[in-house]
C-alpha cells in the first residue's frame, strides 16, 4: 500500500512514515500541504495520511475528494478526536501518535471517500 503522508510540520510527518516503514512495511512519500497537488498528481497512492487542520483548507479538501483517495487524519485538538464532521467516517489518529494507534487506523481502512 502507498501511503501519502502531509502534515505541516515535516518531523511529525516524518515520525508517521517511521511507523508505517517500520512495523507496517508500507510505502510512504511524505509531501508539504503546499506540494500535495503535486504528489497527487505525479504518483500514485492507495491512502492519504494528513493533518486535520490541512485538510480543512478548501484547495486541499477539493484536491483529496477529486482524488478518490480514502483519507486517515491526524490532530492534536482534542474536539477533532470524535471525528470531523468535513470527513465523516474518516479515522483521526492523535498527536503526538502511538505507533498502534496509526497503524490500527491505516489498517482498519473501512472509510469510502464516495460516502462525503
């Protein structure tokens, strides 16, 4: 599974892909917010790993349901913990992570983007 990774900062990005490349042996690629469109565009993914607060940007949020791409979020505010009502269905997995709750979340995989 190819996973893309997008968080606004690149050491917590990085630390998800550490836990994903370790215990999960998935393929990651980590991107900026500002270089999703190009990750999209130039790769291929089966997942997009990515901070709440990125996804609510309108460009993003209309670049991820024009990918098709089910997503996993990741937030350290505690109201986002129940779900974000923008993604419903959408796991969301808090900062900072523990290993088993990232990869239960990717692993679970029931979210269908055609549900929002």
């Amino acid at each position: 599974m190819r996973i893309l990774v997008v968080d606004q900062e690149y050491l917590v990005a990085m630390e998800a892909e550490r836990i994903l490349q370790e215990r999960g042996a998935y393929e990651t690629q980590i991107a900026m917010p500002w270089e999703l469109a190009k990750a999209l565009k130039e790769s291929d993914f089966d997942m997009i790993l990515i901070d709440a607060m990125v996804v609510a940007a309108p460009e993003c949020q209309g670049l991820i349901r024009q990918s098709g791409l089910p997503v996993v979020l990741l937030s350290f505010r505690s109201h986002d913990l129940d779900g974000v009502p923008e993604w419903p269905g959408a796991p969301v997995v808090p900062k900072p992570f523990d290993d088993e709750q990232v990869l239960q979340a990717v692993r679970a995989f029931p979210f269908d983007p055609e549900t929002f």
